[in-house]
C-alpha cells in the first residue's frame, strides 16, 4: 500500500480521536509531508523504535504504541506459560510518556498477561534491574533517551533484562504486519487497568546492588570531601543518583537547581545530551561558584553519563572513549583477577582498550554497535568474572544487576574513582595522561553524513556497495591491513551493515549507516606517540575518511555534521 492510501486509511479509521484527524486533515494536498509520515512504519534500530511525535505510520503516537505492544503479546502468548508470567512498564519525562506507558499497560491486560508498571519516572537501567528482579517475561520503556523534545520511543527488553536483540525485533515487526490495521488491538478501559505498581521497594533493591558494586579503594573511612555537582538535564536521574552517592560517602553532592525538575520540554538546554559539551552550560555556570570538582550529567532517561573536571583550574570534558579508559584501568588496577576475568566494548569505541586489557592479562570482546551487545555479551557469559562495559557514546556498565548502560551506577564509578585520583594528587586528566604515557596517544572522532531529500537512503546504499567494491590500498596517508564487513560477518550476532577497516600502527575507520534516519556515521581513531603526532594523524584520516566516503556525492545533498567530541587530553581550546 502506498503512502497515500495509508494516509487515507488513516483518516477514515474510527480509531483516530478527531484531534488526530484534524492533524492530517491539516495536511491534506502536501505530499512531501504525508510521504514522510507513511512512506514506512517506525522499526526498531540500535535502541528500539524512535522517531518524532505525530500522526502516521513513521511518527511516535499511541496506534504505534498500541499495535507494538500487541505484536510483542502475541510473541510472549506463543511461549509456553508465558500468559502467566508479567511484563514490566517503565517510561520517562517526555510529552505523552506516561500516558503512553498507560496505553502499553493496558494492551499487555487485554491480552490476558499480568503486568507491573512504575509509579512516576524511572532509569532505563533500573528498569532492566527490575525485570530481572522480579522474573518478568518481558519490559516495556517509554522513552526517546537524549534526543530532542520533539521525539518518543518505545523500547523492549527480554526476560534476561536486555534489550531485544534483531531477531525477537524482526519477530514484532512480523507480528505488526500480519495485523495492521489501526482499528484491532486487544485492550481493556483505562478504568479497567489494575497493574501492580512498582515504587520504593524496587529503589532500595536496585540502590543496595549498585553500592555493592562500588569498590571502596582509596577513600579514606568510605568518606570523601570530593565536591560534586550533578544535573539529571530535566530527567529521570534525581533520585537515584544524587542518593546512591550520598549514601556511598560522597559528603558535598550539589545539583543544578534548575534542571532538576522533570521538564518535558528541556527548557535550559538546547538537547539533553551529556555526550554534548553545550549540555554542561548551566552547570557550569554553578560549577565554579560552589567549587565543585567534579560536574556530572545524565541524559533524560538516566542510562548515559557525561563528565566534566577540573584540569589546571579548568572545567573540561571528558569524552566517553576517555572516561571509559580511565574508569577500565581503575576497576581492572583495584580488583582481584579471578575466574575468567572480561571486558566488553561495541567496535566503535578505542582501541586503547586493547593495550589496557593486554596490560592486565583481561580478555576483551567486541561486539557489534548497541549496548544490547554488550549486555547480551555479559548473560551468554554468566559465572563469568564480568568487570566493565563500554561504548564511545557515554554508556558504561559494571556489576550484573542490570544488563544495559547504567548512567546511575556509572556515577558512583565515576566519582570514586576521581575521589581515588584526588586522595593519590591527581585530576582525572592527570591520571588519563599518565594512560597515554604507558600505551600510547589514542585519539577518536565521528562524523555524520546527513543526506537530504527522498534519495538519502538510495544515496547511502550506493556509498556502501562502493565501499565494499573499492577499498584502498591507504586512507589518509596509513596503509589499510585488514577490512571486516559485518554484512557478510560469520560471527555469533547478527549481520550489519557496516564496514571495518584497520589501518597500521592501530588507525581505524568504521563506517554504517544510521538505523533510523538517512545518515550514514563515519567513526575513525588513530595512535600517536604523542599529542601532537596523534592529532596530524587524525586530521589525515578525518580527510582521507571523509573524501573516501562523499567524495563522489553532491555537496548539496549532503551537510557534514562533525561529533562534539573534545581535543583528547583535556586540551584547552
């Protein structure tokens, strides 16, 4: 069906409320925007469906909720006793979550299948704690993590507390196909929902296994005057974070008033993301005036973390390739190196990793981009000794309460081990120098390709077949060693469009196409002897990667978005 007779189905569907049909009433006659509304239907990506909030088959609305919830009951109805087990509902702060959240619980009801739902805002990681916890069949969170306000998303996760990898994904969409029509989905009254309600008890539960955790190494007393400042950025964050440090010895936490509040629209911030520098505007702004040492931040659904510290007397950030770096030698310098110990990081994050892992004797695996990997990784791998996790996005993971990124427990990471730095005389960037040092000048970025226009996703596939067909002999000046194409990998995860290629004395270039929007991502990291060796390298390959891959493309269908990631080792700019 085309995505002109979605639209008119759509519009005549007694389904819709008549706000819904005034919204596409209100586009009638504008083929581009019904085309971008019903081309296609949302599909889960590296983290479940995304997209921006609307009326149609390719934005975020309640008859996608709806008839998501109802492909994933049927899937859990098809397993043996999985009627009787419960499925767990969890969302965020964003415009239209929790009733979303509501619609969701009450499609798992009509279907006959108990079902648990929070009280208020909760971390997407206690959320994966949570199902574990309790031995529930499946999880539901309502969330679009650090995207703008504009957009929600819905994402699923599996009784093992990890998000549904592409298969149980491809499974739903099955399901949705074999039944579209906006008019069928199973659900009882909203006065007719009686879900058990998740509150404090879960809080104490998922606290009590993050603190045990922590490691406790080189803070006197389990004390630490270390200044903190921390800002959940309008999120779910608040709660737990600020607690779990308090109650973990941290004497001075501070947060950033006016972004403590759950705020759907993110008013003091452009994009509530801690992977961008600009989110950290306000607190630093209070930083300084409290003397704090330490900011942290955690985008609106609390499972990525971003850092700032004092460096010459200067808030600087620390990119996650950076902070994982440090919070890896930390954890693998001060535990016991028993039963198998290992470390799990997506392709796309430094290969620093390697030197570290290889220092310590600690097996390191990769694993394709998506924390679902990861956490995938560390249940296959259970009676194991797990130590970190990691991915350059800011997400980071120890312990095996929860099975994806943890912005709460990495936190407390965070701040115990700077707490450690500051007890030896050091800053955080004192101690990632001294990294340098002993394996050598890593340094990473990214790049997005944003393709404009209906021919984006025509554009991208072209770019990658060429890829595939024609690589160089040498990008950017360093001879390419060896290439994997995980389309055609044979490994133990699913196939992906994306192209690795490694390059001499530990250069690197990854290229994929985004999951959900026409843009292709271009990450690439080198190894200097030192700074300044390693930043010509990395702007000979930012040119040679970014000619290799557009060179042949029209400068206007496409605008070259470079990563705010910062200079490597805190460099002032």
């Amino acid at each position: 069906m085309g995505f002109l007779e979605q639209y008119s189905e759509w519009i005549g569907s007694m389904a819709l409320s008549d706000i819904e049909r005034d919204e596409l009433r209100g586009i009638e006659g504008d083929e581009k925007e019904i085309e971008g509304r019903f081309f296609s239907r949302l599909e889960f990506g590296t983290a479940g469906l995304r997209g921006v909030m609307g009326v149609g088959l390719f934005r975020m609305n309640v008859h996608i909720v709806r008839h998501t919830t109802q492909a994933l009951a049927e899937l859990i109805l098809a397993e043996p006793g999985g009627g009787d087990k419960c499925v767990a509902i969890c969302f965020d702060c964003r415009i239209g979550s929790r009733d979303f959240a509501r619609e969701a619980a009450c499609v798992i009801a009509g279907n006959g299948i108990h079902v648990k739902i929070f009280d208020t805002l909760r971390p997407t990681p206690e959320l994966s704690f949570t199902i574990r916890e309790y031995g529930c069949i499946a999880g539901i969170n309502i969330t679009a993590s650090h995207n703008p306000k504009e957009y929600n998303g819905y994402k699923v996760y599996g009784p093992d507390g990890v998000q549904i990898l592409p298969d149980a994904a491809i499974g739903i969409q099955g399901e949705i196909g074999g039944f579209f029509d906006i008019d069928e989905v199973r659900v009882v009254k909203k006065g007719e929902l009686t879900p058990q309600i998740i509150g404090q008890e879960i809080d104490d539960a998922y606290i009590k296994s993050l603190r045990e955790t922590s490691l406790k190494r080189g803070i006197p007393l389990g004390k630490s005057d270390l200044r903190i400042l921390y800002t959940p950025l309008h999120g779910a964050g608040d709660r737990l974070v600020t607690r779990l440090l308090c109650e973990s010895g941290f004497q001075y936490v501070s947060t950033v008033l006016e972004q403590r509040s759950p705020d759907p629209e993110f008013s003091s911030v452009s994009v509530p993301n801690p992977e961008d520098p600009s989110s950290f505007e306000a607190a630093l702004k209070y930083g300084a005036s409290i003397g704090a040492e330490l900011i942290l931040a955690t985008d609106p659904d609390a499972d990525r973390l971003g850092v700032m510290a004092l460096d010459a007397g200067r808030y600087t950030y620390l990119s996650g390739n950076q902070l994982g770096c440090l919070a890896l030698d930390y954890l693998l310098s001060h535990t016991i190196l028993e039963n198998d110990p290992f470390v799990v990081k997506t392709i796309v994050t430094t290969r620093m990793a390697y030197a570290i892992c290889e220092f310590y004797g600690v097996e390191l695996i990769d694993v394709l981009t998506g924390f679902k990997y990861i956490g995938a990784t560390v249940e296959k791998l259970r009676g194991r000794n797990f130590i970190f996790g990691f991915e350059e996005s800011c997400g980071y993971l120890t312990g095996t309460g929860a099975r994806d990124k943890d912005a709460v427990g990495a936190a407390l990471l965070t701040a115990e081990m700077a707490a450690a730095h500051r007890f030896s005389g050091q800053t955080p960037f004192d101690a990632l120098r001294e990294l340098y040092r002993r394996y050598g000048w890593f340094d990473e970025r990214l790049k997005t390709v944003n393709f404009e226009g209906a021919l984006g996703a025509e554009r991208i596939e072209h770019i990658m077949k060429k890829l595939r067909s024609s690589i160089p002999a040498s990008i950017g000046g360093a001879r390419v060693v060896d290439t994997v194409d995980y389309m055609a990998y044979a490994g133990e995860y699913p196939r992906s469009n994306t192209l690795y290629i490694l390059l001499e004395d530990d250069g690197w270039l990854c290229v994929r196409p985004s999951g959900t929007e026409p843009k292709l991502k271009i990450y690439y990291g080198v190894k200097g002897e030192d700074k300044n060796s390693a930043m010509k390298k990395l702007s000979a390959l930012g040119c040679g990667a970014e000619s290799l891959v557009i060179g042949d493309i029209p400068p206007r269908s496409v605008n070259m978005n470079k990563s705010f990631l910062p200079a490597s080792g805190g460099e002032k700019n």
